[in-house]
C-alpha cells in the first residue's frame, strides 16, 4: 500500500517552520510497513490543493493530510478534499457539541466561523480532537482506480485522503489514536520494530560491522539513523501477526547485540541516552555530578531532562572562569598557570574536585575552546578534554571537534554521555 | 518570479532527517521577494524525479533542487535533470581538478565512481562546493514557456533548474554564495529587509498592536514569526535599489519600535535574545551568575552560547535539592521547610544567594516542578518561580506553564531570559 504526504500551510511555503509533521508522518509509516515515494508541500489555495490531492490521489493509495482545518476562511483543505472526492459537507452534531464544549470549558464565545469545523464531508469517518477545535476525517475517495468506477458504496472505496490538523500537539496523537489503527488494519499483515541503540561508534563502521546482515535480510529488515553521537538501528519485521513478526526480529536483534557489545545502550524506542545513564546510576547505587567550563550548564541541563533524576543528581557547577575552578572544585592554581585550564591535568583535577564538593560517587568534567575565537596551534579550537572520575578513579579523553561554536558544545556533551554510559556499562 | 522547492533523498521520504533544506531555501526565496507556491519531496528514482521536475517546471520559473548529487549509481538527480532539459552530459574539467585536490588533501585514494561528479550538463553554470565533492549547477531550461520555442540560444532561457549538494552544511554556503546573487540579478528589484525582535508579549496580542500597518502596508510588507518565547516581525520593502529600499523600510521599522518599546530587544537578524542580555551586561559592566534548579543547567549552557560570556559569566551553580540550595547558596533550611524549593521566598534566597556566592552584579534564580511528578494541588506541574537580583534588588515571577517536562523547561529558560532583559534594558 502506498501512502502519500501532503502538507498544508503558507508557514512551511514560506519557511517560517520547518516541516517535522512530514517527518514524523513517514517514520511511522515506514514502520508500518507502507511505501511512501512522495510529498508535497502547497498553501491555503483551492486550485493548488485540488492538484495536489488528485495527483496525490493518482499515484497513492492513502493520502495523508495535515494542516489546514483552521476556523478561518482561509481554510481550504476540508472543503477541496470533500470536493475531490465527491462527496457534499454536512453538519456532524457530536463535532458540534464537542466544539460548544471546548468553548465553554475555557469560556470563550464560540464564534460564527468555529462552525464550519463541525461541518463534514458525508460518508466520511470523524477523528475526535481532545486537544484542539478541528476534527479529523477520514474520507472515501469512489474514484479509486480499485473501486467499481464509482458505482459501488464508498465504503468498498480502496483510496482514501485523511484529514488531520497542522499543530504537531493535535496531529500526532490523532495520528497514534485513530489514524495508525486505521492503516494498520489496512497493511498486509503486521509489522513489529525493534530499535537497537548505540553509542561510541560511527554510523559508517557500524553500518560495516552488519553489512553482511543488511545485505541478505528482506525480512526483518534493517534501516540505520545516524543521531549526534549515536547510531540507531531498527529491525522490522513484517508477520501475519504480532507474535510471528517478533520472532522474526529476534534472532537479528540478538545478533546486532552481540556484534555491538557494550556499545548497545537500550533496545527501547523510547529510551534517551541520558535514560540509559541514569538507569546505569540508579542501578549500582551511585550519585553524579558535573563539572562544566565550555559546555556551560548543557551536559547538566540534558541530564535533568530525566524525570526522577533527583535521585541520583543534587549539585553542579558550572566554572566558566579559573577562579570559578579553583574556588568550587579546588583545582590548583599551579595547575591552572603550568597547563592552562584547557587540559589534561585541569580536567583530572576539576572531575576529582566536583566529586569531592559535590559528595558524588561519579564526576564529568568539561573544559575545552569552542570557539571562534582563544584557539592556538596546540590547542585549536575543538579541543575538548573530558574527564570522568567514577569512586576516586578517573581518566580523561582529549577530543578534537570541528564545527562552530554550537556544535563544538553539542558533540562535547554526547561525548561525555558516551564516555559515561561506557564506564557505567 | 516564482520558485518551486524539490528536496531529494530517500532518508527525509523514510522519515530519517527533517527537511530543513527546504525551510531554509522558503525563507530566502520570501526575503528575496520571490513567490514559493509549492514543495515537493521525492526518492533518488529516475522516473518520479523526472516527473517531479517537469511538474515544477510547468508552474514556477526556478527549481531549487538539494540533495542526489553523491557519487553513487542512487544518485540520479543530475542526470535526470540534464535530461529534462535537453542538455548531454560532458566532462567538466575544472570540476575534475577540484575533486582531484579534494581527495588528495585528504589522503583518499578517488575511486572511479567519483569521476561521475565531474561530469556536467552541456551550457550549464557549475558552482564550486568547497565544503565537499559535488559541485553545484544552473541548468537552462531551454523549453521554457517564456523562450522561443526551443529555437533562441539557451542563454535566453527564463527557466532554470538549479542542483545544490543535500547536506546543509554544503547547500547552505552554495545558496548563499552562488545561488543568491544569481536570484537576485533575476529577481525585479532589490528586496531589503530588517526584523525587529520582540520579547515579552505573546504572538496575537503583538499582530493586534499593529494590525493597522500590517493591512495596510504593501510595500513594505511585515511578517510575522513566532519563537519559543519571541515574536520577531521581518519588515521587507522592495525598490530600484538597496538605498531606495531601505529608505522604505525605515518609518514602518521606526513606528514598530515605538509601539513595542522596551519589548524590542533587536533590530539584528543574527542577534539572539541572549546576545542581547550579554551586551547589556557588559554595556552597564555587569556581572552575573545562575542558579538553577528544574532547568538544571539549560539557562547557563545557552547563555554560555554567546561567544565572549567569559566578560560577564565566571560561576554558576545546579542546586536540584534542597541540601545543595542550602550548601551552596545559603537558602535558609527554615524556607526550604516552610515553604518548600518551589516558592517565592526560595527563588528569592536562592538569587540573593547566587549573587553572594559568586560575587556577581546579577544573578537568575529558577526552581519549579517540570514534571511528570511532583505536582499538587496548590502548586501543579508547570509551576515555576523565576527571580532576578540587580545589584541586591530582586524581584520573584511565578509562572504557571504548561505542556510536558522539556516544553516546561525551555519555556523557563525563554522567560528568565525575557525577566533578565527587561530588568537590564
């Protein structure tokens, strides 16, 4: 089955928002199995939007739609899809009432306009829309090539547009609550997915270390994602079932294990980096604080990302200057004037010094150039040394990032996370 | 003139990167007065590249196309294009030169599928890629519905296919430097713009202070954009020249600043709002410190973003518990009992705290409940106390917001950030 992405809005014509509802329209239905070849972006525009739909309409089966079911006048998609489809609008009472109640709750005066969204094209399926004032619908196209030129009931109807809303917070859980079920249903058979995710190692030796793997298996596949120091792999299987499709990944599951080791940080989706480290934490019992100079508060502030960190983290420093270094964590003025707060010996000395002021089990220390300008021939800018001192043992990388300013502080903190989760493993 | 985007590559298809090329390339185009009217999104496939070409140029006269030119037999765009055009495919031997240097800078020995990169459609315009191994191209489209039927020159041609590398850090240069100047000698007129940034009022109630001169400019016209926390309004006139232009643009950027006043904070595109607390800092010859608590960092690593904070940021400090608030910023173990970490009296000692610790002119105080636990009755989750003290002056925001545990947290650090630049501006 092939699916097809339209978005809709002058705010992605014009730049004014990047497109992430396409993006994560197309994971999911990869994940489910369905072929997408093509997406389209067009604005509020009647014409535009009846060429996009029909051509849309001529090469997929579905066509996924957000954006667009706004009060104003300016929106068009409700209309122009029930127009290409052939069907008339008419008044949805429970669409009604759901709207009169979403006004009332936050004591709004429900306007004239608000109800064309109870409107709706005639033989369609509404998608309730607990976060928002616009439905979504689900309309039967009777021209599909597969149906019987356009005598048989809609309902045999084998082309379908659905309709959901732009903000990414209504469209996203329409999608996983009534949209996905829908397709699911519709996909030949069933797909299971694993995500296998690594850290502490390029996304092209990975993809060397498995070639083998990708190579020969059709069923599970394997797809890689390159994040910003990590490397995922999703294994997805595609079964007459849920229990067959899981058996199929298994075996190629168990084998990616194996052959990444202790790169492997978790095989849930849902699980961050920092998760896995602060599970890493919890799991032996031990506290963690850090240490910062060039990454400022970022390591920290991704760290208390994780709910119920508190349990492992309760004080960090961030020590931009060398007094800041040598007053919180102790690093010796010595130090600070023979190597400069840029090295090795600095990094030891802050990592021990925060675990020590911070009474944790486990230190990160980051002290580096990122730049533009405090470079030198010895140390340009990029160089980054890390320390991580776990119950008084420490040791200390020294990395060379390129890259502006910005992702000099990025990499630096997946470093650390890396370097963290491997020495917690 | 209009433009139409078309962004290449199976991994923004598959959902595995967003598409942020075409965002990029939409806001440039706007900003050079030109009309966008469509997007699309297609796979490294001969035929649907083919076809997507022709469509986009049946209706706009620049295809802006990134992404398909590797060296790989996947990559076909240029190919496909070449053909499109009408124009065969020739050895461009500056281009050979170029990938020649590149791989032997490199030490990588330039294997036989590289040469295909330095093959170009006869009559086009190569564009240099220094970031990279694939040159960029301007292809007349010599069927172009404004030129003679074929028979004029193809430098005659009015429509043209532009191929740009797809990874950003390659496109965006090329853009930039070659494909820019070749828009604007094309586009009628010059575009000039400036936008003013706003802080402290949200999107509506700014677009309804001017709503007047938003319906009734047309040259120049204002845009309206809103960020985390920021509303910034591109004001754009076109003319003649650049002078003429700007001359335009200057009573409505004029009229703007006095309705928002002290909510503006720049009239620089490429000043952020920390940016802009950091140089009233070192305007007024302030320092400043943080303390934060359920932003755990995020505020000080942000900050820590503007080159040369080093002038102004020396110390700061995490406190996520209560002994930590205590230890570290003297946070009285009465308040803390009393009236809790999350309370006005706390931010208040914990700014007053900060300042003394870190003997700073400022200091920020953020403590709140991010959730997804934590919350009560009286103080649910979202609530956030946020304190500013200036010079042993402070003051305490309770804020309540709302969304999950990371939208809570930026939406802190967005609004420490607003606190700090009214209390400093």
């Amino acid at each position: 089955m092939t699916v097809e992405i339209i978005s809709v809005g002058t705010e992605i014509l014009m730049g004014n928002i990047v497109n992430t509802n396409a993006a994560f329209l197309s994971e999911q239905c990869v994940a489910l199995g369905l072929s997408c070849f093509n997406q389209q972006v067009v604005g509020d525009n009647h014409d535009r939007l009846a060429d996009a739909f029909k051509l849309a309409l001529s090469r997929a089966d579905i066509v996924l739609v957000s954006g667009g079911l706004g009060p104003t006048e300016d929106d068009l998609t409700k209309e122009t899809a029930a127009e290409v489809c052939g069907c008339s609008l008419a008044l949805h009472q429970p669409s009604m009432d759901a709207l009169k109640a979403y006004f009332e709750k936050r004591n709004i005066p429900l306007t004239e306009n608000n109800y064309k969204q109870a409107y709706m094209p005639e033989g369609a399926k509404v998608l309730e829309n607990p976060n928002g004032t616009a439905p979504g619908v689900i309309i039967p196209y009777k021209n599909g090539k597969d149906a019987d030129g356009g005598t048989t009931e809609k309902k045999n109807a084998k082309k379908y547009i659905i309709l959901m809303p732009g903000p990414p917070g209504e469209m996203k859980p329409m999608f996983l609550n009534s949209v996905r079920p829908f397709l699911k249903k519709r996909s030949s058979g069933t797909i299971y997915s694993v995500t296998v995710k690594e850290t502490g190692i390029g996304e092209s030796s990975a993809e060397e270390l498995i070639k083998d793997l990708i190579d020969t298996q059709t069923n599970p596949t394997i797809a890689t994602y390159a994040k910003t120091g990590e490397v995922h792999m999703r294994v997805s299987a595609m079964a007459e079932n849920k229990a067959e499709a899981k058996k199929l990944t298994a075996p190629v599951v168990k084998e990616i294990k194996k052959r990444f080791g202790k790169h492997v940080y978790t095989t849930d989706e849902n699980v961050t980096l920092e998760e896995a480290v602060v599970k890493l934490l919890k799991k032996r019992g031990l506290t963690i604080t850090f240490a910062e100079s060039c990454t400022g508060g970022l390591l920290s502030g991704r760290m208390v990302g994780v709910p119920g960190v508190s349990d492992v983290y309760k004080t960090g420093f961030v020590t931009y200057s060398n007094k800041a270094k040598h007053k919180l964590l102790g690093v010796s003025k010595k130090t600070l004037k023979k190597f400069g707060a840029v090295s090795e010996e600095c990094a030891y000395e802050m990592a021990f010094g925060a675990a020590k002021a911070a009474s944790a089990d486990v230190a990160v220390a980051i002290t580096g150039i990122a730049g533009p300008d405090g470079g030198t021939e010895e140390k340009p800018v990029g160089t980054v040394y890390i320390g991580v001192c776990v119950r008084g043992e420490a040791h200390v990388v020294r990395f060379n990032f390129s890259g502006n300013r910005e992702k000099i502080r990025d990499n630096s903190v997946s470093a650390a996370l890396r370097m963290l989760h491997s020495d917690l493993a």
